[in-house]
C-alpha cells in the first residue's frame, strides 16, 4: 500500500515537472537563475500574464526587497493576492516553489544598500517616527535611481521635448503633484507648456489640439488605473511625440511611448514618497531648457 502511494506521488511529481517545462518551452525561455535574468524576462515582452499573476509580477518588478525579506504570507498580503498564486508565479518560471524562486531575490539584496533598513531608532514619538521611516523611504527612492539611470533614455527625452513645439504635460492621481511641479518650472524657463488637469473633466478638450510637432510629457505609477493612459493613447494616434516616467515595464505607456524612463518609488507604512520622480522631473526640465539655450 505504502508503495503504491510512494509510486502515485512520484507519478504526480513528474507530471507537475513536466507540466512546468512545457510552460518555460511555452514561453521561449530557460530557467531564470539570477534576478537580473527573471527582469529582463519580464521585460522582454513575451510572457502574457493573466491579471492576478501580472499583479504580482508588478509587485516582484517594484520591491525586490520586500520580497527576499518577506514571508509567503507576508508578500501574498502586500501584494493584494493569495499565497498561491504566489506558488503558481513561481511555478511558471520552472520552480517548485516560492521558497526557491524567492532565492533569486535574496542573492539580489545580499551585499546591496539597505534601503532604510539600518538600525532601528528609538524614538517613541510615533510622528517622528513616520517622519524617519518617510526620509528612509525617500533615500532608498533616490539611491535606486543613482544605482541605475538609463542616461541613453534621459537623453532622448530631453531631446524629444526640446524639439517640441508645445509640451502637453499629463499624469493624474498621485503622478499629478509631479506633473503641476513640472509645468511650473517648463513656465518658469520660459519654455511654452500645457499642463492637463483635467478640471471640469476637461482632459479630452485640453488635448484636442495636440499634432505631430507637440510632444507630451507623461508621469504615471501602478496601478494604472487613471485617464492618463488613455490621454496618452490619444495624443500616440495624433503622432505627438510621447515620453514617459512610470514605474514598471508593465506600465500600458510604455507600447505607446518613444523613450521612457523607470522611477520606483519606495513607501513606508502606506505612503509613498515622489522624491525620485520630482528628481528626474526636475532634470528633466533642466536638459531641455539647456538644449533649447544652445
């Protein structure tokens, strides 16, 4: 009887294994063994995740950290989605697990900046507090863009919008504050901008002029769930030039986009700073009034 058992779970096992190399066949890929190899899979384009595993994906694409600290439950909970769809992520990938695939994070963070993480204060004062764990989140928003800036991308785009006849800056929700930041300071260099707010539920209107020798400036974070995207898809068919700031590769602006930069932004206790975003903004609006002074 024990055999019997012994040889049904062995049968069960090979046939998940199987099931898991079909998938990776499936997609056109091996085994990601670092996690620089799972994002440049992600990146890729070729993996088309239903909408509780694309969740997640976003999720692993933002917070690598969290999720090499994290238990399953713990990154399940942050994630918005049950442990196992977690366990069905990792599966996809060839692994067996979450515990293994949670290895290729683990590896990322070993050695690398602590993201605010140091040692614990101890204040009891709980707004100071807050205010530490929001400068922390601040620096490790800020150390990330350092660690990696795409100065190609950030190159065209300053370009791009210097080229542009008119600048149509655009983002909604908390990408907003960033946008209104921008196009006062595009105001203050002189250069000719429209900032679309969309008061009065007005966006389609304050768009409704744009052509091919305008360009828009684009700022956007999941969940994606905003106008922006759709403004964007609009401004793409009238062949405005667009260029984005947005936090994944999984971001609807990006198919859309000529050049695009990624900003994550960290958060502490559900807050989430734009310390990094008005950062790049701000460099942003300083290439193009350099490149248009020339």
């Amino acid at each position: 009887m024990s055999g019997a058992s012994k040889s049904g779970r062995s049968i069960a096992d090979e046939a998940a294994t199987r099931k898991r190399g079909r998938s990776l066949a499936a997609l056109g890929y091996i085994q990601p063994q670092t996690y620089e190899e799972l994002r440049a899979v992600l990146s890729s384009g070729t993996v088309h995740f239903p909408k509780r595993l694309r969740q997640v994906a976003i999720f692993l694409w933002q917070h690598p950290s969290d999720v090499a600290l994290g238990t399953i439950a713990q990154v399940a909970a942050q994630a918005g989605v049950q442990p196992s769809t977690l366990v069905r992520f990792a599966q996809i990938f060839g692994y067996s697990g979450f515990s293994d695939f949670q290895g290729l994070f683990k590896e990322h963070v070993k050695g690398s900046w602590p993201e605010g993480r140091g040692e614990p204060r101890t204040e009891t004062e709980p707004n100071l507090h807050f205010l530490h764990g929001m400068v922390a989140a601040s620096q490790a928003s800020l150390g990330r863009i350092e660690a990696g800036f795409d100065v190609a991308s950030f190159d065209k785009m300053v370009a791009l919008l210097a080229d542009a006849e008119l600048i149509y800056v655009i983002g909604s929700k908390r990408a907003f504050p960033v946008t209104a930041y921008l196009s006062l300071t595009l105001s203050q260099q002189g250069v000719r901008n429209v900032l679309v707010d969309n008061v009065g539920s007005s966006a389609l209107d304050q768009i409704g002029c744009i052509g091919g020798r305008d360009a828009v400036l684009a700022v956007s974070f999941s969940p994606y769930n905003s106008i922006t995207p759709d403004l964007v898809a609009v401004a793409h068919e009238r062949k405005a030039r667009i260029v984005t700031v947005t936090d994944s590769t999984f971001s609807p602006l990006i198919p859309l986009s000529d050049s695009w930069l990624e900003v994550v932004e960290s958060d502490f206790a559900g807050f989430r700073s734009l310390a990094a975003s008005l950062a790049v903004g701000m460099a942003l609006v300083h290439g193009v009034a350099a490149r248009r002074g020339e």
